[in-house]
C-alpha cells in the first residue's frame, strides 16, 4: 500500500512562483519514473512534465522555461518549481509515481488526489 501526497499548491498572481512537492510513502521499496500531470476545468488531463529514475526529464511545450522539475531519491520525492505562471496554468495538479512494493516484484501506478494552482489577479 502506497500513497503520494502533493503538497504546495495555492493562489497566486501572475508573474509569481510556487514549489509543489510530492512524496511517496508506506511500501515504498523504490520510485521509477515520476511526473506531474494537471486538469484545467472542461479539459482533459494533460502531461506537464516527467523525470526518470536517473533524472531524465521532459516538458510539455507549454511550460518549457518556466517550470524545472526536480526529485530526491532519498525522500522518495519529486518537486515542480513554477516560475513565471500566467492565468493558463490554473489547474488542479496531479503527481504520479511508478513505485516498486516492498519485499514484493510488483512495480504499481499511483496517483495523488491533487492539488490547486489558481493564477489570478
């Protein structure tokens, strides 16, 4: 049993940052790929960005200099840091993690319940 906790997210303007932060915790024997998706409302769910176990990442075209995703391996965590939001980035944001089961050789998909990033003035 696994569950991964987002944490981070709030109302801001535009132009300003927040860091979302998302950890892994209970059975966790490892993390493979990890990555932050988000849902704007009437949208579907659409990829933000992703990093590998060995810290390979990708970004959607649409936040490409702007965001830097991150982990700490030791924590079991991954982090997004939003620079420069704009209106367009409201979204409920949604960590997902492939994790491996402890003393078991089932590698799982999770996904946290979300957190809110509202961009406004």
């Amino acid at each position: 049993q696994v569950q991964l906790v987002e944490s981070g997210g709030g109302l801001v303007q535009p132009g300003e940052s927040l860091r979302l932060s998302c950890a892994a915790s209970g059975r966790v024997f490892s993390v493979n790929d990890m990555g932050w998706y988000r849902q704007a409302p009437g949208k579907e769910r659409e990829l933000v960005a992703t990093i590998t176990s060995g810290g390979s990442t990708n970004y959607a075209d649409s936040v490409k200099g702007r965001f830097t995703i991150s982990r700490d391996n030791a924590k079991n965590t991954v982090y997004l840091q939003m620079n420069s939001l704009k209106p367009e980035d409201t979204a409920v944001y949604y960590c997902n993690a492939f994790v491996k089961i402890f003393r078991t050789l089932r590698e799982l998909e999770y996904w946290g319940k979300g957190t809110l990033v509202t961009v406004s003035s």
